[in-house]
C-alpha cells in the first residue's frame, strides 16, 4: 500500500463531525412532521363535527319519517304497515335510481371488501325497518323507539368485532345503563290503562319492535365499512333496493291485506312525504358514517327517540307514567355522556 492510499485511509476512519446544514435539517424535518401532526389533528377535529352535524340532519329526518307514517295511521284506521312499506318501496326506488344516474356511479360494481355489507344492507336494513313500521301501528312512535335504544349497545360491539373500534369501558357501562332505561320505560307501561299482558296488539308491537332490532342493529357496522370503499350512494341504494324487493314480495304474495281502495289524497301525500324524509335520512346518514366511527355516531338514534316522545305527548295526545321518563332520562344520560368526554378530550 503506498503512502497516499494509507493517508486516504487514515481520514476516513477519522470520526468526522456533525455539520450546522445536516443538524438544521433535522430540526425543520421535525418541525414539519410536528405541522403535519397537528394538522392531522385539526382534519379529525372537523369531520367528527361534520360526521355528528349530519347525524343530527339524519335524526331529525328519521322523526319526519315516523311522525307522518304513525299520523296517516291516526287519521285513516284502514291503513296498515304492509300498505306503507308497499307504497314506500316503489317510492324509494325511483327516488335511489334518478340520484345514481345523477351521480353517475355505477352502483353493481365494488370491491371484495364490502359483499358482505352490501348484502346485509339489501337484506336486513330493508326488513328491520319494515317490521318497525308494522309495529308502530299498534304502539306509540317512541315506544317502539326506545326498544330500538338497544341497537347502539348491539351495533358498538359489532364495531369492536369487525370493524377494530375501540370501545371503552365506560361506553359499555353507559350502553348497560342506557338498556336498564328501557327496560324501565317498557316496565312502566305495563298496567296502564289500555295496556295490560293480555293486549295483543300492545305485546305484538312489542315483539315486533324486538325483532326489528336484531336486524337493524348491522346498520352503522355495514354502512360504515361501506363508506371506506365504496360512494355514500351505496347505501341508500341498495336499502331502496331491498325495500322495493320486500314491496314485490307483498303485492304478489300478501295482496288480500292491502287497502289500495281506502288510500285518499291526505294518506297519500303523507306517505309521500315520510318516504322523502327518509330516504334524506338514508343519504345523509351514509355520509355521516365516511366522516365518524360507528362508536361515536351509533347513540345518536336515541335524539330520534326524544323527538318521538315529545311528539306523542304534544299532538298524539299520549299519556306517560314518571317511570317511562325517569327511564327515558337514564337512556338519555347513559348515551350523552361517553359522547360529550370525547368530544372533550380530543
């Protein structure tokens, strides 16, 4: 080795030392990523107020929803839930239909990744809501809803299971407290006057209502997976779908138990507009879903039940006992909570 290749050598075994350019790259990468970070921060902030504003728009337009189909009920007894979910079926397909070729999505076309939501969308969403609708013939509108109060409880651990949400310990206390409320609210009616075990249409409703649940507890787990690959349309596409389908079904098969003859303009019109409202609710709930978790946005049916109940009281002319809202208020309380200290934390 001659003495320029040891020289050569020796320098660079040499520790070399750390120059002002590298170390002040270190200190602007840093102070981006901590940009980046908070920026991130700011982006979740906005669609968790986003994701909950258009929950609350969906809610409201669920108890549009309710509300008019139960008045139709009121005014015209010859009415039933099959008449509703026919009309409401053949509505709703034409109104999914002219918002996909608007949009121009091609709806028959996704990923692997969402059969199983997409099936369990056509199939469940379009029945558990069916059965809601039969049963709100023989209840009160918020009586039936607070049966469904149990869905979130139902549809937070399916979110757990196959969606990988976190759910706290105090949201599964909450949700407990919350299902104690309406098992009060459902006690509290019992011995009422007109309500007694051996009212059969009081204890139809009810199983009914129990029934819907089961199904409808999929939704926010399938809508929301839906909403990671696919349009928001999705949804309420192919809900529509299951409800026309579920409409065909009675037309063909349960035709003797329709009233077409006893339809006038009023119970038309407010068919109409309950199936309007709901398939804004559909819409909007879908993309509530793209911008939140299922865990976060699920609890919000129980703003559907406080409207319901308000309107029962106020123009349906129901009667309720202190339990009924003493149960209410433990629904109300158990569901807001874990809700209010998330929002705070982050």
């Amino acid at each position: 080795m001659d003495q320029e290749s040891e020289k050569h050598l020796i320098q660079d075994t040499k520790p070399r030392k750390k120059s002002h350019h590298v170390e002040s790259f270190s200190i602007e990468d840093s102070l981006i990523v901590s940009v980046e970070v908070d920026s991130e921060k700011e982006i979740l902030k906005t669609d968790r107020v986003k994701g909950i504003l258009l929950m609350s728009i969906s809610t409201i337009c669920f108890v549009m929803t309710i509300s008019l189909c139960k008045y139709a009920y009121l005014i015209n007894e010859n009415v039933n839930g099959l008449d509703y979910i026919l009309f409401r079926g053949s509505i709703l397909i034409l109104f999914a239909g002219c918002d996909v070729l608007c949009r121009r999505v091609n709806v028959f076309r996704f990923p692997q990744e969402v059969y199983a939501s997409v099936i369990l969308r056509f199939f469940t969403g379009a029945i558990g809501m069916a059965l809601y609708f039969y049963a709100i013939k023989f209840l009160p509108m918020s009586q039936g809803s607070v049966i469904l109060c149990i869905n979130p409880l139902i549809s937070a651990v399916l979110a757990y299971l196959f969606l990988k949400e976190v759910l706290a310990c105090r949201d599964i206390l909450c949700l407990l407290g919350a299902f104690g409320g309406c098992v009060l609210v459902n006690i509290s009616r019992i011995g009422e006057e007109g309500v007694s075990p051996s009212e059969n249409h009081y204890f139809i409703g009810i199983c009914l209502c129990f029934i819907s649940l089961l199904f409808r507890s999929t939704t926010p787990v399938t809508v929301r997976q839906m909403s990671k690959y696919v349009h928001s349309i999705f949804s309420p596409f192919y809900f529509s779908l299951g409800m026309f389908c579920h409409a065909m079904f009675l037309l063909i098969f349960c035709r003797k138990h329709l009233h077409f003859e006893h339809y006038d303009t009023t119970t038309v019109l407010l068919f109409t507009g309950s199936t309007i409202a709901n398939y804004g609710a559909q819409s909007i709930m879908s993309v509530a879903y793209s911008y939140e978790k299922a865990t976060v946005l699920a609890p919000f049916t129980y703003i559907i039940t406080c409207g319901l109940l308000l309107i029962d009281c106020v123009f349906f002319g129901y009667d309720f006992s202190l339990l009924y809202f003493v149960g209410f208020c433990i629904i109300l309380f158990c569901v807001m909570t874990p809700l209010l200290i998330k929002i705070n934390k982050e």
